[in-house]
C-alpha cells in the first residue's frame, strides 16, 4: 500500500465536516480482490465483450452464458473480504452519528454490486447499479432466492425458473441502458446536496449519470477529497487528491478526521 501525507487543511475539513457523503466505484472493491467490471473477463471469459454481458438484449437473445458469468462473479464477491478501506468509512461513520452531535452523518453511495461496505460495517449505503447478491424474475421483477453460486466457471448455465410465474431470474444489477434504481439515486442525490464534504474513491468518473452526482456538491462549494492512484475525469473537480489506494488513503484520512 502506498501511504501518503494528509495536507493540513484537508486534516481541518475533514475534522470539521459533520455530513460527509463517501462515492465509491471500482477501486474500492479493488482492494478486495475483486476484479473491475471489465477485468472479470478472465481465463474462461477472456475472449467475452464483457459490455454485451450487461445488456438486456443480450440476456433476452441468450441468458445462459450471462447467467453462469454472473453466479460466478456472484461467487467471487461473497468470497472477498472488507479491505481496511470499508472499515475506515464504517468507523468514520459510528464516529459521526454515535457522537453528542446529532447532526452527524455519513451516506456511502456506491456503484459497486457487491456488499462489502455492508460487510464492512457500513449502513446508510445506496446502490446505484444494484446488487450481484440479490435476484428477481427478468418477468414478473419479483425478488427470488440466491441460487446456488458458481466456485468454477462455465460457460453456460440455464437461469432457474421463478415460483410465482416461470421467467427466468436474472441477477439484481443494472445493465446498461436499464434505469437506475429510484430510491438509490434519490438518497445519492440528497446527500450530495446536503453534505459539507465528499470523499470519492476509487472511481474513473465516466459512467453516468452516476458519475454527475459529485458535480451537485461542487456547486454549492462543498470541498471534494479524491482518493486514486491515477488522475481520472473527477480529478477536476477535487479540491485535494491523494495518490494512493482506498485500502491505504482511507484509513488515513479517517485517522487524520477523528484525531
């Protein structure tokens, strides 16, 4: 892990803000050993678009391939563990809402589909692209038990039925060109235009229209920590940027904010 120096006036803001808004992406699961979106296109999936396995014209034309990716990813993220980053932002977050300060809170909005901030110890979390742990019929959208989940990749596998109407279940995220989910991006929405810092993490900014949330805090001149190894399209809009991972800024900068 790569430590870095929390510059001074970060330390003060981070000590001072009361509602603080933490925006997740990628990176953060990184940490944990989960490969990125595109990445998870490996050893039996290496030669998946792993673009047309997010779409629901490609699961109506065929959902066997997508449904084995899935539970094998599925998998994989029940398998990882919270990285110190989770627990940082947990531990921020019991600091902020356990104090005398009723006034304190924290909101994590993530566009991860795993649960590892939940695991972590965080709650107040929205999902913004849902949840590789949770499933419904791709008919009649009722939710559906977890099915068995894939240790070993296969290429294909048939989508259990649904008890009530027979459809096949789909895992419970958010394909491309799909809406996002409307509680979830409501809570985001109030929390940036409510917090008195941002602390992104871990995301490149290029996926909307989750990507345009930080801009509704940067408007009201709410200061924004970014923390990524590489600058990305959010780098312009943040006041401090910390070259380093989640697993490492994070416990950082929440050492620095409850010092």
């Amino acid at each position: 892990m790569t430590s870095v120096a929390i510059p001074t006036d970060l330390q003060d803001a981070a000590r001072s803000a009361r509602r603080v808004e933490v925006f997740t992406g990628a990176g953060m699961s990184a940490d944990s050993g989960l490969d990125t979106f595109r990445d998870a296109t490996t050893g039996l999936w290496s030669n998946v678009d792993a673009q047309a396995m997010a779409t629901l014209d490609s699961w109506r034309r065929d959902p066997d391939p997508m449904w084995a990716w899935y539970l094998w990813r599925a998998a994989r993220a029940r398998d990882a563990a919270p990285n110190p980053g989770h627990l940082a932002i947990a531990r921020w977050q019991d600091a902020l809402t356990g104090g005398s300060d009723s006034d304190g809170h924290l909101h994590v909005t993530t566009q991860n589909i795993d649960d590892l901030h939940e695991r972590g110890g965080a709650t107040d979390v929205s999902h913004l692209h849902g949840s590789l742990l949770a499933f419904r019929c791709s008919e009649c959208g009722r939710s559906a038990p977890e099915p068995d989940l894939l240790t070993e990749a296969v290429e294909r596998l048939t989508p259990q039925a649904c008890a009530e109407c027979g459809g096949p279940v789909r895992p419970g995220v958010v394909w491309f060109g799909e809406a996002l989910p409307e509680k979830d991006f409501a809570d985001a929405e109030a929390s940036m235009l409510s917090c008195d810092l941002v602390v992104i993490v871990g995301t490149s900014g290029v996926v909307f229209p989750a990507a345009g949330l930080p801009e509704l805090a940067v408007r009201r001149g709410v200061p924004v920590v970014e923390i990524s190894p590489a600058a990305t399209d959010l780098t312009q809009l943040s006041t401090w940027s910390l070259r380093t991972t989640a697993a490492s800024g994070l416990p950082e900068l929440v050492d620095a904010a409850l010092a």
